[in-house]
C-alpha cells in the first residue's frame, strides 16, 4: 500500500473518532479533517487514478454534508437559520 492509502485510511480513522467526540469538541478536529480532505483526494487521485479520486469525493462529501451545506450558504451569502432564531419569543 502506498503512503497516499495509508494517509487516506488513517484520516478515515481519525474522522471516525472524531465522530464519537460530544459535539463541543469535534469542531477544531473536525476543521483540520475538513481542510485535510481536498489534499487527501487529489493525492489519492494522482496515485491510484481519477476514479478513486471521485470515489473519495463521494466519501468525503456523504461525510461532511451539513458543515458543506453551512459554507454553501454562507458563501451564496444566505446566512442559514440559528436553531435560536427559529423558537418563539
């Protein structure tokens, strides 16, 4: 196995244990896996080829679908709703 594979599997571990921490605490890990994975692919994609890469962006993004629905918005500039914001006054 190549040193990209045993990155990729290591990180995969590492989300995993991140994703047993109480929600306070996977933010900071959870940014440094965020901005981890874009290496991670395209190192992937450049050792075992582009269709790991696209297999691994499914991964990635199936993982991190609401803190990448959340930077969406925000980039489109539609602040998302607060769960504060909604409840009555």
């Amino acid at each position: 196995m190549s040193w990209a594979g045993i990155a990729a599997c290591l990180w995969v571990l590492a989300a995993a244990i991140v994703a047993l921490l109480p929600m306070r605490r996977q933010y900071a890990p959870g940014f440094v896996l965020l901005g981890l994975a874009p290496v991670m692919i395209v190192w992937l994609s450049l050792t075992y080829g582009w269709w790991i890469g696209i297999v691994a962006l499914f991964a990635f993004v199936s993982m991190f679908r609401k803190p990448l629905f959340f930077i969406g918005k925000r980039l489109l500039g539609k602040a998302p709703a607060r769960a504060w914001e909604d409840r009555p006054k």
